[in-house]
C-alpha cells in the first residue's frame, strides 16, 4: 500500500540482476527503477524520495558502496529491504526487512562465479513483481497499456478504427 517507488540497488552480478528486477517490476505496473550504488554515492541519490523503498542486493550482504548508503537511506527514512545469501551479514541486520536468498553452492564448477545465487535472486524478485500485480489486480490490459510495442500490447490495444481509412483517406485505385 505503498504510493512510492521502489528503488532497485547492487553491484557487479546483483546490479544486473537488480536491473532486471526493477524492469519487471515497472513493467507490472509497479514504479520502480535501479540506481547503481556507486552513482548513487556521488548525486544519485536525489532520486530517492520519502515514502520509497529500496531493495538493496548483494549476495554475501557486505557490499561496502551499499552498506555506505544505508545511514543516508536512513536518515532519510528510506524502508530498507535486503536480498542476500548471508541472513548474518551486516546489510541483513541492518534492513527493515531481510529476504534470504541463501543456496548451498554456485553451479560454476569452481564454485566462484556467481550463478545460482543470481538465479535465486531473479526468482525472488519475479515472486516479489508477481505478489505485487496480484496485490494490485494488475490485468492483462494493464500490461498491454505498458507493452504497446508488443504483440500482446498490439493484441489487447489495437482496434479496427485504428488502422482503417475513411472518406478521402480511403485508396483509390
């Protein structure tokens, strides 16, 4: 019930992640958008306003450029929601609410690059745009007014009187 944003932050692998996260989350009818926490250190944080939330991301739930945004956010009155594999991590403990992505390992077979973690942190934030729509009685129609470019947008929107000519429109052979 809330009228803000939802701000989407991380870096390396969670920001892409996080970028996608914050595309499906807009694109269910959800204002939202993702601010890279190094820019957001340096005046992008003026994109952040009283009454929005941050989903902050970052698998081990120590990434320094987020947790040195975390006091601003705060100060602000930033909801904070953290995203990280580490329920014990400082972003964790420090967040209005922790959503745990933990997995057992990567499926990189030397077990560094993240992998599974990303996996699991899309399907949170697929889940999260899901409840949200549902939440929101986000209909088909909705989502066709924000995908006109698209086939289902073309199938739901368009009509008959869209595309045909009239009177001295018509062509003449």
């Amino acid at each position: 019930s809330n009228s803000g944003k939802v701000v989407v932050m991380g870096m390396g692998k969670s920001g892409h992640i996080g970028n996608k996260i914050a595309a499906t989350l807009a694109s269910t009818g959800t204002s939202a958008f993702f601010v890279h926490p190094g820019e957001a250190a340096h005046g992008d944080l003026g994109m952040i306003s009283a009454g929005d939330i941050v989903i902050a991301i970052s698998n081990s739930g120590e990434s320094h450029e987020i947790l040195s945004l975390f006091p601003v956010l705060k100060r602000l009155n930033i909801k904070i929601i953290s995203m990280t594999g580490k329920p014990e991590s400082n972003m964790a403990k420090l967040a209005d609410l922790h959503l745990q992505i933990t997995v057992p390992q990567e499926a990189c077979p030397l077990g560094l690059a993240p992998t599974s973690s990303t996996t699991a942190t899309l399907v949170m934030g697929d889940a999260l745009a899901v409840a949200l729509l549902q939440a929101r009685g986000f209909s088909a129609e909705d989502f066709a007014l924000s995908h006109p470019g698209g086939a289902l947008g073309r199938k739901l929107l368009l009509k008959l009187s869209d595309i045909m000519h009239f009177g001295n429109a018509l062509p003449k052979v």
